[in-house]
C-alpha cells in the first residue's frame, strides 16, 4: 500500500492581520466608528496612567471621544488640557477620527 504524504505548501512568513481587518473595515465603510473605539481602548496608553484613573473613556460617536472623570476637579482641569488631550489622540494611531472631547 502506497503511503500518502501531505503535500507541502510554500514556505510564506506569516502576514500581520491588522492591514487585512484596517481594508475590511474601510471596504465596509466603518473606518471612523473603528478609529474612535480604537482610541477608547486605548485611552490608558494615550494619556497615561495617572490620567486614567481619574478619567476612563466609555465611549465614541460622530467624531466626539465621551470621557467620564471622577470629579469635578478632575474634570477642571481636564477641561484645561484639552487642546494637550487632542494633540497627543491625533498623534496616535486612528487618533484623528477624533474631533472633541466631552467631559462628564
């Protein structure tokens, strides 16, 4: 009896996924509302440990980054770096889905 082996495909390096989902997403028509929950998730990383525990954003709509603040000093003085806040999302990846901040 004649044994079977498996053929063997090319030898290819593993391709990175997020090209593949980034072209997915646009042919969708999702890019934006993708670039702002990317920017929710990754709030902690953008703007630093110590302001993301006083600060979490929760959610992205049309442009707007909605973010809740523990307090209204927090929320003071937040409100006095948000043109900081902005710049440092822009310079992130999928930050300039971004247009404004709302804090609550």
């Amino acid at each position: 009896m004649k044994s079977h082996k498996p053929k063997k495909i090319g030898h290819s390096r593993p391709q990175l996924l997020s090209p593949v989902i980034d072209s997915v997403i646009s042919s969708l028509g999702l890019k934006k509302r993708y670039s702002g929950w990317q920017i929710v998730n990754h709030w902690p990383d953008i703007v630093g440990q110590k302001i993301a525990e006083a600060a979490q954003a929760r959610r992205y709509e049309d442009g707007i980054l909605f973010v809740k603040v523990k307090n209204a000093a927090w929320r003071q003085e937040l409100s006095m770096q948000t043109d900081s806040l902005l710049e440092a999302i822009h310079q992130s990846p999928h930050g300039k889905s971004i247009k404004q901040i709302r804090l609550a």
